[in-house]
C-alpha cells in the first residue's frame, strides 16, 4: 500500500475518534491528555490490512510533523494539525501529486526517445531507397 494512502487511512481512523489536543501543552508528560482517544497501532494495522513496521514507516512523517502523537510505542491518537491534513486531504494530494510527477518524468524521457527511434528509422529508409 502506498505510504501516502497509509498515512491518509490512519488518519482516518484517528480522526474518527478524535480529540482536538495541542502537543505544546503536553510536552513532557507521561500521561495522555484528558479527553484524548488513543487507539492500539495493532488495531489500525488490522483495519489497514499493513504490518506494524509498514505503519511505522509510513507515519514517521505524520509525527514529526505533529499530526499525531504516540502515547505508548502501542497507542496513538490523533492531534489538531492531523484533523486538519485530513479534513484537506493533504496526504491524498501527495499521492497523485507524486503519481504526476512520476508521469510526467516518464513521459519527459520516453516522448524523445521514440522520436528519435521514428527520425533514425526514416533516415535509414531513406537512405535504403536512394541506394
């Protein structure tokens, strides 16, 4: 699964359970936050259908850019910043952002280089008629 369709999906889940929570105020304690929600990572994992690793990898990003927050190693919850990436479907956006990206350098490369396949081919047929 896409790292970005991860990311976009666990935030889902989270923002399904949801409490708004400014990891500022929190730093440094142990505790989670009163009213937060945390969910297991392995349930999320079975909801996504991913490794606990696959998840880890994918959500190093969401947690540093503080859209949520690791209680535990094996709990998680959702932060402000992260209901916000998901209400605008940012990491959505990523992922076809990247699919074009990866599009149009494809396209950068092969476009010429069938052109210059075509204009080789006429010029050796050319070249075969005249002789």
């Amino acid at each position: 699964m896409d790292k970005n369709l991860i990311r976009h999906n666990t935030l889902k889940i989270l923002a399904g359970k949801f409490y708004k929570v400014n990891l500022e105020d929190y730093k440094g304690h142990i505790e989670p936050p009163e009213g937060s929600t945390n969910i297991p990572v392995k349930k999320i994992c079975d909801e996504l259908n991913i490794t606990d690793l696959e998840f880890r990898r994918s959500n190093v990003y969401t947690f540093t850019r503080k859209e949520i927050f690791y209680y535990t190693p094996d709990d998680v919850c959702i932060l402000s910043q992260g209901l916000d990436a998901f209400e605008d479907n940012k990491y959505l956006k990523m992922r076809w952002s990247e699919k074009n990206e990866k599009i149009f350098i494809l396209t950068k490369w092969i476009i010429p280089i069938i052109a210059l396949i075509i204009s080789l081919v006429a010029l050796i047929i050319s070249v075969l008629k005249m002789s």
